[in-house]
C-alpha cells in the first residue's frame, strides 16, 4: 500500500498514469468504443480507492492531482524547460552518462523524454521494479513551485512564494525532484516538468512519429 506518514505518495499517483497507459489505442471506425471513457473509468476507480486509502484525504490532494494529470493546464507555473535544458539537468543530477538521454529524438525511439530517463534509470537504479518511494505528491508539488519561482513568467504568487533567502539553483531543485524515486516515476515526472504527458501515455508506435507518419503514406 503506497501509504506514506506525510500523505499520498507520488508512486501512488503515477498508479493511475501506469493505468491510463495501459489503454490500447480505439480505432475511430468503431462507433461503440467511441461512446466509452475508459480513462476516465479509471480515474473515477482510482479516486475512489484513493479516498479509502487516504481518508481524510490530506489538504489540496484533488489539487494536485488535477496539476499533475493536467500540467498543459498548469498556467501558474512555468519552468522554461525544454527537453535540451532538461537533459543536461538530469544527466548532471543524476549522475547517468552524458549521452544517455540524448537519443530521445532519433527515429528508433518513440520521441518521449520521459521513457528515455525511465529506460536509463532502469539500467542504473538499484531500486527494484515496484518500488514505492516515500516522496509524497506534496513534496513534489512543492518542489515544482520552487522550480517555477525561477522563471519571471510564472504567476507572481509563485516567485514570491521563494523569494526570500537563497535561491537554489535549477539543477539543485531537479535533483531535488527526482534522487528518490523509481525509473517509471521518474520518467512521468519529466513529462509533468515538460507539461505532456500525451507521449509517455498514449505511445502510438514502437517507432518515432515521424517514422510512423512516412509508413502511413507510403500505405495504399
């Protein structure tokens, strides 16, 4: 059970995005599968066991929950991360091999970050498949306000939240976000920073986009 004494837990949180990704694609000449909502089936269960496991729920939990799954829509916090600046962070945080993520984009990956960081944590964490970590969604929420305080475009609440004293730098912060918890966690972590999650759930081929689209017109 991934109940941890400061709250829910951010593994217990990606349960639901493990879920989520396990839904095969709908083909849209099947007019039944289009009247069903299975994402949103799962998340319904999900919150019910969520408020079994965790109630009362702790304060804001719903909240961030909603920030993580929706981070697109997450327009207070902007981190003026793309995936280069990500990359140097997390090889440097992290410890992993200087051109251990820098494949991510080449054809033979399906163009997601986020599975490339899982992929390489995989090779290099000593944390066993199905590892809870105890790093709660509020840590992690808090975190990420702190790594937004950085950039001048997030809300001015934000910035001021963490304007007082030293201001640590990105690369601390990411370090910060990311040294404690499992390769899949890790790799839904870094879609929330790059604010989609669309690729590392809804994966629509083995293959990079780009690949996929040239096979998909050279098909008669």
């Amino acid at each position: 059970m991934s109940v941890a004494q400061g709250g829910v837990t951010f593994t217990y949180f990606c349960s639901l995005l493990r879920e989520i990704a396990k839904i095969h694609p709908r083909k849209w000449s099947n007019r039944h599968t289009l009247d069903t909502h299975p994402a949103l089936d799962i998340f319904k269960r999900w919150l019910d066991s969520l408020r079994i496991h965790f109630s009362p729920l702790p304060t804001h939990t719903v909240a961030i929950c909603l920030r993580f799954l929706f981070p697109e829509e997450d327009i207070r916090r902007k981190y003026e991360i793309q995936e280069a600046r990500l990359i140097k962070h997390l090889t440097e945080s992290l410890g992993l091999n200087k051109d251990a993520l820098k494949g991510w984009s080449d054809e033979e990956s399906v163009g997601c970050l986020g599975e490339e960081v899982k992929k390489a944590l995989e090779r290099t964490c000593p944390h066993p498949d199905g590892f809870i970590s105890s790093v709660t969604i509020a840590q992690i929420d808090k975190l990420l306000d702190e790594l937004a305080s950085i950039s001048k475009f997030s809300h001015t609440s934000i910035q001021e939240s963490h304007s007082g004293g030293v201001r640590r730098q990105r690369a601390e912060i990411i370090s910060s976000l990311f040294r404690k918890l499992s390769p899949m966690d890790a790799g839904f972590l870094t879609q929330i920073i790059l604010k989609d999650l669309r690729p590392i759930l809804y994966s629509i081929s083995e293959l990079h986009y780009s690949t996929a689209l040239r096979t998909s017109k050279a098909m008669p």
